[in-house]
C-alpha cells in the first residue's frame, strides 16, 4: 500500500498482490464478526453450527495455503451457506417473542447483520474462486476434456485402422513372457 498526497488529497494505491495475500484472511474476519453479531438475534443453533463450519473451513484455508481442496470446501460451504441463510431468516424473522411494546432492538439487530452477510456472501463466493484459481484449481469437476487438442480437425480425413497399420518387425531378442530370471547382459 502506498500513500501519496495529490492536490491536497490523500490517495492510497492498492497493490494487487496486497489484496490477494490478505483476502482469505479478511473473508474470515468479516464472516466471524457478522455471523456473531447475527447471533446476538437468536436464530437458533442451525445458524450457529453453519457459520462455526464456514470460520473452520476458513482456518483450514488459511493454515493450509497450498491446498486447493481447503479452498473448494470453503467455496462449497460458502454456497450451502446462502441457501440455509435465506430459509434460517424466512423461519426466525420476525420472532414470536417480539410483540408491541417489547424491546426487539436485539432481535433486529441480528437480523440486520445476518441479512447483511448474506448480501455479501456472493461476493464472498467470488473471491473464493480468485483464491482457488490462484491456488491451481480448475474448473473441470473430474469431467474428461471433450475439446480437440489441436484446435481444427478434419472430418473428412480416415481414422488409421489396425489393418492400416504395419507391424513391429519381429525380435527375438524382446520376448516379453520367457519364464526366465531377469539376469543383465
């Protein structure tokens, strides 16, 4: 990061590398404090355990740096998260204890910080698959590559059959099933 004063102004020039070194770290940060400023609304336990396995699956990325599988779990989950998020939300909100003339502050409080994380959990997801990109994933999920290698082929070109094929010439020399010992020459 550097600093530089322009006409008065103060600019900070971000470096790139800065931002992809610390990023992981910062999706951690901000997850925990959102997730536990959420739960000072009682969500119940479902909305505990999910963000204690998204901040886990974080530490493991960021202890493991060259692990690409840490960073899919942790995109995975990540995913998992905002579906569960949006249900946990639509079950729990508006609590049934908040009646007029009840103190709810603490109850919109959760909710406001949960449905926060959730607007920024796609962004989150975003970043996720830069660090896993960045780490060596690809995106191919075990599927064969089904592309041609050389770019253009020709269809109207034979494919060589075994008949079109010449033969090894033979060696005796080269026998590969002789029930003999191994012995070098």
């Amino acid at each position: 990061m550097q600093a530089h004063e322009d006409r008065g102004q103060l600019t900070l020039q971000l470096d790139a590398n800065m931002l992809d070194k610390y990023a992981l770290k910062v999706i951690v940060v901000v997850q925990f404090v959102l997730a536990t400023w959420a739960m000072v609304g009682d969500f119940g336990q479902a909305y505990m355990f999910l963000n204690l396995v998204l901040i886990l699956a974080g530490l493991w990325a960021i202890g493991m740096p060259q692990s690409v599988d840490s960073v899919a779990m942790l995109g995975v989950f990540e995913v998992v998260a905002i579906l569960s998020d949006i249900l946990i939300l639509a079950t729990h909100y508006p609590p049934r204890r908040c009646v007029p003339g009840v103190a709810c502050g603490a109850y919109r409080f959760g909710a406001a910080m949960s449905i926060i994380h959730l607007i920024l959990k796609p962004i989150i997801v975003f970043l996720l698959v830069r660090e896993y990109r960045k780490r060596g994933g690809d995106y191919s999920l075990g599927f064969p590559n089904t592309a041609p290698s050389g770019g253009y082929e020709n269809l109207d070109q034979s494919v060589p059959t075994n008949s079109q094929v010449e033969p090894l010439p033979y060696n005796p020399q080269n026998q590969p099933f002789d029930n003999k010992p191994y012995a070098p020459q």
